[in-house]
C-alpha cells in the first residue's frame, strides 16, 4: 500500500501573505458571495487547483492572476490534479478531493485526494491508492472525480467516484472516510450502476426535500449527456428520471449543481470541453432546467471541471489577500432601479465604472449603491450629484491598500428596451395615435425564439409592453421554429384599419392578420413564401426578412424579402398575396446580405440593407435610391448608414426599419447593435444577444443620407404635432 499524508502551505506560494483562519460554521444568511474551485486544462500546469470568485454566482473572476493557489507536485504522485470537489462540513472545516492524474501519462491512474482544511488556505492532505489499499480494486485502470458529502445518518463524510475494471463500465463506488479525513474506512461499494447507459461517471449528489438527487454523464452512448436519478436514500436505490439534464447539444462532462443565495434557485453547471467555457442551467425543482444565455455567466478564465460554492465576506477577504490579481474589477455593478443593469460599463484597467440610466431619472439626487466585487469594502455611499461631473469612490482592500474609482452616470435611451431583441420593425398606428415596436424576441440560443411581442409609444423614448401578439407554438399550424424578423403595415381595407403582420418562421414567410396594432393576431394557416420564384436567379440565400411598404403616392402596397438576393413584388389590394407578373430581383451588389428596408422621402425611394452577418461586429447598413418602389437601384457612391462606434464600444449595428414623426421632417433609424459592453467578447452569441436603438436620422439638401453615428444617449422624446 502506498499512502501518505501532506500538509502544504499555501503561504509557499504566496510569500508574502499572512494568514489567518476563520469560523467556517456559518448560515445562509452569511453568505455573500462565491468560490469556484477548478482546474484548466491537459497540458503541463494546467492540471492544479485555481479559485475564482464571483459576488452575483454568474459572473466570476480568478485569483491569483489564475495561478495554481498550491504546488500540485506537493500532493500529488502523479504531478497533475484535476476535478477539485468542495465541501463545507458540518463540523465547520472544508472538504476537497481530487483526481490524481496528470493527462500527459496517460488517462489511467489509482489514486485519488482528499483535503481538508479549516480556512480554505491551509490544507491537510493525503493521497489514497485505490488499487494498493483495496485488493477487490487490484485491476482498476482509472477512479475519477471524488466527490463528498455529508451522510447525516450515519455521522461521516462519504467519498463517492467513478472506477473502471477490465471487461467492464465506469461504475460509481462509494466509501465513508475516516475521522480525520485521512482514508477510507472500508472497502468501496457499488452506488450506481446503469447498464442501459454504459459507463457513468462525474456524479455529484445534493439533497432537497429529504430526497438525494445524483447528476451524472453517461458515457459509450451515441448520446451523451448529464442526467439525474433520484432516490430516498444516500447510499442506494437511484432512479434514473427520462431524457438528458443539460441544456446544449454539444459534448459535456463535469457536472455540479449549486443553490444560490436567498433563493430557490439552484445551478446545474456543466464542462463544455470541446467548447472551452460552461453552461450554467437554473431550477427550482432539481428536474426540469432553463439554460441561463452567454449574456448571464461570464468567466475571466476557461476553467475545466470544478465545484462552486457561497462564502462569507470574511472568507472573501481572506482569500483575495492570500491570492490577489492584477485586474480585478473592484467595483462590479450597482443595485439602483434607475439604473440599466445589463450595460453598465467597468474597466478595471482606467479603474471607471459607467452607469447608463433611464429616461426620467434623476441625476442630480443619485444613489447607485454600487456593488464591490467579495471582500472589497466601499468607503462613501449615499446620494451624489452626477448632472455635471464623474464621482470618486474610495475602495478599502483586504491587505489594507485602497484604490479609488471614478464613476460616471448618464442619462442613456439607448436600448429602448430592456432584455434582449432585434430586426426591430416600427410603424405609427393612425388608429390609437401611437408608435409600435415590432421586433424578434432574442436572446435565446443560435436564433431559437419562437414567439413575438409588441411595444407602444407616444414619443419613441417611454415603451409599454403590449405582451406576445404570435407564438408560433400555439398559433401557427405550419411552423414551430425560428421566429424573426418581421414587419406590419396598416391599411384600410372595407373601411376599417387592418394590419397585415408579415414574419419569418422555419426559413420561410408567414402572415397574420388583426384588427389592432397591438393583436391579437390571426395567423393565415400557411406560409406566405414558402420557396424560392424560379424569378430569383442568385443562388442560396433563405426565404427570410419580409419588408412592407404602402407608397404614399398612389396607396399601393409592395413586399420585399430575402437573404443572399433582395426579391420585390406589388401585393394585391387584398395585401394577402402579390403580383407574380411584377415579382423582381433586386439585389443592388455584393453588400447585400438582408434586412430590407423601403420607404419613400421627398420624392425619392429609399432602399436599405444589411451587410455582413449579424454574429459580426462589421455589420452594418447600406442604402440605394430609386424613382419607384421596385427598381432599378441606384447606389450612391457613399452610401453607409450606420455602423459600429468602437470608441463607444457599440458593434454589430443593423437590420432596421425607419420612422417618420407624422406631420414633420424628423426621421429615425431603428436598429439593433450587440448588447452592451458584454456583446464584443461573448464570439458567435453576441449574434442573438442584441438590443434595439433609435437615433436620428438626417438628411443633405440633395436627399442624401447622411452617415448615423450610434449612440449611447439615444433621442429626446418627440412629439406628434397637432393638426
């Protein structure tokens, strides 16, 4: 047998910190924030314990500049330590074990880890070979990913992990450890075994309800995935429930769920390996999961398989002073109503903080009750005047230095709604008087949205949300996919105002129709354009992005469509079909991508569009000019409309409609960028993560568009003139 126990000091790492320990007995209600203990990777080093932490349970920063928090040569025979499983005891110290295994030998190993400690920087460790310790385990190729809980039955921690024998599957074992935390009382027992899946691995066991709910990867499947089984018991009788727990088709592994504070709510987290990064998962009842957006998890580091759990603000405190970074955001966000939560702005870098606040707030009287990141302590609070200047705040570190941040705050339209959309559509209804937002509910993985909302205004800057006017779910027979982009007109059809609500669904373009602005809305049963017209000669491109226009001139109506080809055609009076005979192609060049726009200005046709592709921070809108509603285009040789501002940090400015303030001169452009700051670093999702603006737009003498430059503070409220 080979075993032997280590105490290291993490002080031999970190020179110059001092360290103190802590009561670690503590309730909910003490909790403060998160620690996230985890590992990063295959290659040399990357297989070491790192810690991070986070103040919302989302949003998390490493130590340590993610830096290994201990040598992993001093407690490992392997030289390499992966899957790092937290506890908080019972008894008030710490639980961690681990497997030890350095992937460059090999993916076999015998040993595992355990931990303990009393202040989460002090670790008592010993090494435990399976294989030597336990003749029944002589055979085993790996034992993976320990975990512990807390048996309050019996009054011991249970050790539980994976091993695999020859001619077999991975089969979770489990073992109650001794006293001191040292070894393993016993020889291993069968936890679970399924043999419809194969192998089992990564489980990991939390009681809710006097029920014990143990998530697990199946392995040698054609699906893998986490699932759950359910039993009465810790130590036997584990259920598995149907279908798969995570919330992605992509490979994962290394589960772990975690309650957050003062909620009931818990986390399903999972390792999305191929992909670099986890997906978070949230429930209330350990069963059925929504998967959080990239949107609401961020990471400053790629971690591999870990374990989260709350600590106090004393034991933040003590962990940023034992393991400090150099570009921790001190200041992490602000709980203040007025303010935009989802674009408030910190550099850690220039130590800044911009807080976006909304229309009608106040500036002058403005308490931001700003939030520090854990352990850091904020000097001032209360009330400030932001009218005419930034403000300093003085931040308190747990080593005794301080840093200062200068905040700014300022009145910020832009988004005009909150959450995320995009394709915006606007009209202004001549029924109610008032403007209509119709945009596609985003937000939801690779465009998977299946229903749409409309929003009111009087003035364009105060939004009222009118609820879901088509779910394609409930109210569309023929497509249940992919809800985009749509656009509405109003006409007077029999003497009454109708609105014909043109959309995308499933790659192709339906219609419905109502008797008011806001719905609710009847669909017509089949798609509108469901293939390509033989008229279209540019191949590829998908059956997409409806565009309305009714010409002021005669009342005529015409529609436009398409992506990778702009296809055009007059509608028939009943606005229910179009003209087949006057059906053109009319794409103006290789610019063109999609998203088109028409409407008619002095004399002139305004044809707009969108270029590159919308998961690109490039794109960005184009326009032409005509003599009539279907061509031919002219292009003018300056022809941008708007694109991305990176001094102000805003990208991916396109697909959108244009308004006229009835009775003037004054026209917007509206249009959809990516959420603010986070869009830019979040890669493909940023895509369908986007928020809808409105900014002027202004003309030459010569009918020219003058260049939009997007901005932050968006427009002041207009008025319609009285007639």
């Amino acid at each position: 047998m080979f075993k032997f126990r280590l105490v290291f000091i993490l002080a031999l790492l970190v020179s110059s910190q001092v360290f103190y320990s802590c009561d670690t007995t503590k309730t909910a209600d003490d909790y403060t924030a998160y620690l996230f203990v985890y590992f990063t990777g295959n290659r040399a080093g990357e297989e070491a314990v790192h810690y991070a932490l986070s103040r919302n349970g989302f949003d998390y920063y490493a130590l340590n500049d993610d830096k290994p928090i201990v040598s992993t040569d001093s407690i490992s025979t392997t030289g390499g330590v992966r899957d790092p499983h937290i506890l908080r005891g019972e008894d008030g110290n710490f639980y961690m074990v681990l497997t030890d295994l350095k992937t460059d030998n090999g993916w076999s190993n015998t040993e595992i880890i355990l931990a303990k400690s009393t202040d989460l920087l002090n670790w008592e460790t010993s090494q435990i070979n399976l294989a030597e310790e336990f003749s029944e385990f002589s055979d085993i190729s790996r034992a993976w990913a320990p975990q512990t809980i807390y048996d309050a039955e019996a009054g011991k921690y249970m050790v539980y992990f994976s091993m695999l024998q020859p001619g077999g599957y991975d089969i979770i074992y489990y073992a109650y450890a001794n006293e001191d935390f040292t070894a393993l009382e016993s020889t291993p027992k069968q936890l679970f075994y399924s043999p419809d899946e194969k192998s089992c691995i990564d489980a990991d066991i939390i009681k809710k309800d006097d029920k014990y709910y143990m998530f697990y990867k199946t392995e040698g499947t054609a699906t893998k995935g986490i699932r759950v089984a359910v039993s009465d018991s810790l130590t036997s009788g584990y259920v598995p429930e149907e279908g798969y727990k995570d919330q992605t088709d992509r490979a994962v592994e290394g589960s772990s769920v975690f309650k957050m504070i003062d909620s009931d709510k818990y986390i399903l987290m999972y390792d999305m390996y191929v992909d670099g990064k986890y997906q978070f998962a949230e429930s209330t009842d350990l069963l059925n999961f929504k998967a959080l957006g990239a949107d609401k998890v961020s990471m400053n580091f790629h971690p591999r398989h870990g374990t989260i759990i709350p600590v106090t603000e004393s034991e933040a405190a003590q962990l940023l002073k034992a393991f400090p970074s150099e570009e921790l955001p001190l200041l992490v966000g602000a709980r203040a109503k007025a303010i935009r939560q989802q674009n408030i702005v910190t550099d850690a870098e220039t130590a800044t903080m911009y807080l976006p606040v909304y229309a009608d707030s106040s500036l002058t009287d403005l308490d931001p009750q700003l939030v520090t990141f854990p352990g850091v302590s904020l000097l001032e609070t209360g009330t400030k005047d932001f009218s005419s200047n930034a403000h300093s705040y003085t931040l308190s570190l747990p080593d005794g230095t301080s840093k200062t941040y200068t905040v700014e705050a300022a009145l910020a339209n832009n988004p005009v709604l909150d959450g995320f959309y995009a394709d915006p559509e606007i009209i202004y209804s001549e029924k109610d008087q008032k403007f209509y937002l119709y945009p596609t509910s985003d937000g939801f993985d690779s465009w998977s949205g299946t229903y749409f909302k409309t929003f009111s205004s009087k003035d364009l800057v105060h939004w009222e949300d009118e609820g879901v006017i088509l779910d394609l779910k409930k109210d569309v027979s023929w497509a249940n996919r992919n809800a985009w982009a749509p656009c509405i007109a109003e006409k007077e059809i029999d003497g009454a105002l109708k609105y014909f609500y043109y959309f995308s669904a499933a790659q192709t373009i339906g219609l419905a129709t109502a008797d008011d602005p806001a719905g609710p809305f009847t669909d017509s049963g089949e798609a509108f354009v469901g293939t390509k017209p033989q008229a279209i000669k540019r191949g590829g491109g998908q059956i997409i992005d409806p565009d309305v226009f009714i010409d002021p001139n005669d009342g005529k109506a015409y529609f436009y469509w398409g992506n990778g080809y702009m296809a055009g055609a007059e509608l028939n009076e009943d606005m229910i079909s179009y003209k087949e005979e006057t059906l053109a192609e009319l794409t103006p060049d290789g610019t063109f991508r999609e998203g088109t726009e028409v409407f008619f200005r002095d004399g002139k046709y305004y044809f707009m569009w969108s270029e590159d592709d919308t998961r690109s921070p490039n794109y960005r809108v184009r326009y032409a000019t005509a003599e009539s509603p279907l061509g031919p285009l002219n292009i003018p040789e300056e022809n941008m409309v708007i694109e991305k501002d990176e001094d102000n940090e805003i990208y991916g400015t396109g697909h959108n409609s244009v308004i006229n303030v009835p009775g003037t001169d004054d026209w917007y452009i509206v249009y959809h960028r990516f959420t603010r700051p986070k869009g830019i670093t979040m890669g493909r999702p940023a895509g369908f993560h986007r928020e809808v603006c409105i900014d002027k737009l202004t003309f030459a003498e010569d009918g020219s568009i003058i260049e939009v430059t997007p901005t932050l503070e968006g427009i002041a409220p207009v008025t319609i003139p009285v007639e």
